[in-house]
C-alpha cells in the first residue's frame, strides 16, 4: 500500500465507528434504493435482471474493499450539536436559479431569476438570515432592433441557448453572492460546477450582447466582442472569478444520472495503486458496470455508509475529443471539477458533490462535506442540503407568472422578426413560437 495511503488513515473510514455498519446486501435491498436499481434493470435482459442485484454487491464488495485499502472513504462524525457550534458566525451562502418558460416557445428562457440564501449559524437577530435576487432576466434572446436581447443574433437550437443563460446566470450570481457583507466563507451552488461546453463552442454559437454581458460580468469586462463575448470564453471568465476567492466554494446534485464517469475515473486511478488487483480484473469490473448499465449514483449508495464519502477525484467533462476546433484551446483552460460521492444517511441516495481542482478549500474538503452532510439531515424524508431547498422555493419563478410572460414575449418575438426582414430570422422566430411545423404560420402559400 502506498506510503500516502497510510498518512491519511486517521480521516478514514474508521472515524465513524461509533455507528452501526451496514452490510452491502442490506442496504441494496432497502425500498429507498431498490426503485431506482429497477428503473435500470427492467431495460435490461430477464437474464441480466435476475443476476443485477448479485452482480451490484460483488462489485461494490470488491470495489470497498480497495478503497479502504487505499484510504480513499472518509467519515464524517454525525454529531449536529458539535457541527453547528463549530459553524456559529459563519456565514454560509446558497445559490439557486429558477426559469420561466412558456408551452409554446419551445425551450426559450422567458425568465430566468438567480437568488441567494445567506445563513448565520448561531445568529439569533434579525441579520440570521438574508435572501436576495442576485441576477434577473426577463428578455428575448434576440432583438434585432433594439438592444434589449440577450444574443446578437439566432441560432437554431433554442434549448442551448437557454441552457447558456442559465449556466452563465448561476455562475455571475455566485460571483456577485461573494460581494455581499458579511462576505459568505461558504458557498454551495446547485447542480455541476462545471458543465460540458463543446456543444456550444462552434462558430455559429452567437456572441452575448452588450446587454448580456452587463448582466453577466464585471464593468471591467463588458467591452468584450466577437469570440471573447461567446459563451465558452464568459463561462471561463466567471469560472474562474469564482475558483480564485478565497471562500469555501463547492456544488451539489442531488439527482440521479446514468453517468458512470466517476466510477471509470476512480478504476483507473486505482488500477495503478498497490491495491490493484491487476489489469485484467480492473478490467473485467468496468466492463460488468458498462454491460449492466450501473451508475455512479447506484455504485456508491452500496459501497458507502452514512456520513462516508470519496476522496474527491479530478474528472475531465471536456474532453479534447469533443473539443470543436473553433474554441478547442479556450475550452482546454477549463478547470477539472473534483468529484466526490456523500452518503446522507443510512438508505437515502447519495449526493455528488464538486469542487474545483487545484489545492482543497481554505476550510477543507472535510469541513465543507460535513456543513453538507448535517444541512442535509435537516430534511429527513429528502437528501438535500436545507438551504439549497430554500433558495430553490425563492427563486423559483411561479406557474402563474408563465402566461402572460408567454403572450408577451410571443407578441414581440414575431413583431421584431419581421421588422428584420430576414427570412431565416422570421422562419426561427415562427418555430421558437410555434414549436412544431404542424401550424398556420407554415402552410404554404399559393401563387394564382
């Protein structure tokens, strides 16, 4: 076992001795877990069903058994008392956006509000808690006679255009959330810290406008143009604001994916460790996870134990393989989120928790997984940290408000599409209204 391995063994595991271990096959066979390891099984083989449970324990075994041997779980004890008297005075922020969207515009981001939650522990006054609306949109996406859009110009794929804004949003809200006073020393954003972004980093991908860029970024960045005002290069940008504070900065996910990145990740680094049991058999394990379709969320929920979790692993969401030639040597400054699986609670499915690469945290991994795991256990019945659930009801932009949000906007998409003149221009317009080509707008026009 590597020399390293040992140092770090007083932050294993072992430290949640005080708790009763659960054994694999039971925790596999709790109602919590069993929905979504048959939601995965029934699509495959009668075979592979019956074996899916079988194969899942023998894996998690033989997979816990060289993370521990490498000391690679950590424990955090479960001790609420301790953990928020050694978090009284720290102001603690949560970031959350909410979109507003309307049948009928396809995926077109009406609406998009980003708010903060900040919370002092121990704080008995008025100033214990404050919410604030730290980015609001409400705009087209593209205004050609004015310079009120978002973009400078159309693109087909409305949905990435929407996915843009919110990303960029959340990211320039966590910017701005560091700006309050008292100053956050912790900060936990909802859903990836980093996003794959090849799929928007083609040329035809329009620029922000100037209107975007005020919303996004600083005054000392908003005369960007061209390539530097594109998507790729202001994610980058706030990416990178954010990476260099000196706050306690990570995500959380709490839902379930088909990923299996993490698991592939960590089998490769394990596989050149003195606990490996060889190529071959590393081997044989990914391929058993490929053929049975078993996800990072499902692999981890069996292999760790409440208040347990991962050393956080580096994983590359922008492969070069997927780099587009046109951004591929911005997209190649993009930081490796370090990934990490939490067990919440005995049964309930793991959280993904990401940080940036590069040194831990000012306060530690430990220390931001255990302000996570205990704001978690304030929710019984849902494995989710407490505050990302409030700023998550608070920004979210209510049903009632879609309609007319709807209307209106539909109104001035077509009216300012057809001031353009541009058939393209008109012709996106009329699909991002319509959603579909079955409509009156689209019937052919008869000459004679």
């Amino acid at each position: 076992m590597a020399t390293a391995a040992k140092k770090e063994k007083p932050r294993k595991a072992a430290q949640g001795a005080n708790r009763k271990k659960i054994p694999v096959s039971e925790r596999l066979r709790h109602p919590h877990i069993m929905t979504e390891m048959l939601r995965i099984s029934l699509g495959q083989s009668a075979g592979a069903q019956r074996d899916f449970l079988k194969v899942l324990e023998g894996l998690a075994c033989g997979i816990r058994e060289m993370l521990d041997a490498e000391g690679w779980i950590y424990s955090v004890p479960i001790d609420h008392a301790k953990t928020w008297k050694d978090f009284a005075g720290k102001p603690i922020c949560f970031v959350d956006g909410g979109v507003a969207s309307a049948q009928g515009l396809g995926a077109e981001p009406i609406g998009v509000r980003v708010g903060s939650y900040t919370v002092i522990p121990g704080d008995t006054s008025e100033k214990r808690e404050t919410f604030r609306m730290e980015k609001q949109l409400v705009a087209e996406l593209f205004d050609s006679s004015s310079p009120d859009g978002v973009y400078e110009d159309l693109y087909e794929d409305t949905s990435k255009l929407r996915d843009a804004v919110r990303i960029s949003l959340e990211l320039a809200a966590g910017v701005s959330s560091l700006k309050q006073e008292p100053k956050p020393q912790f900060l936990f954003l909802h859903g990836a810290l980093i996003n794959p972004v090849s799929a928007y980093g083609d040329e035809s991908f329009p620029a922000f406008s100037k209107k975007g860029l005020e919303l996004l970024l600083p005054d000392d960045h908003k005369g960007r143009e061209g390539r530097d005002a594109k998507f790729v290069t202001v994610c980058l940008e706030l990416l990178n604001q954010l990476k260099h504070t000196k706050a306690n900065i990570a995500s959380v996910v709490e839902r379930a994916s088909g990923s299996q990145l993490v698991s592939m990740t960590l089998l490769d680094e394990l596989q050149r460790t003195d606990s490996s049991p060889g190529p071959q058999a590393i081997k044989e394990t990914k391929n058993k996870i490929r053929d049975f379709r078993i996800s990072d969320s499902v692999l981890f929920h069996a292999i760790l134990g409440e208040g347990e979790y991962l050393k956080p692993t580096e994983v590359d969401r922008n492969v070069d393989s997927k780099r587009p030639n046109y951004s591929r040597h911005i997209i190649a400054k993009y930081p490796y989120p370090k990934v990490t699986y939490v067990g919440v609670g005995e049964f309930s499915q793991p959280i993904r928790v990401e940080f940036f690469d590069g040194p831990e945290p000012p306060a530690g991994y430990a220390e931001c997984i255990r302000l996570l795991i205990h704001s978690s256990r304030l929710m019984p019945n849902y494995a989710f940290p407490a505050g990302l659930d409030i700023v998550d009801k608070f920004a979210k932009v209510p049903a009632w408000m879609n309609r007319p949000i709807h209307s209106s906007m539909s109104v001035q998409l077509i009216q300012q599409a057809l001031e353009t003149g541009n058939t393209r221009t008109i012709d996106a317009a009329k699909r991002m209204v319509c959603g579909t080509r079955r409509d009156w707008l689209f019937r052919p026009t008869h000459n004679g």
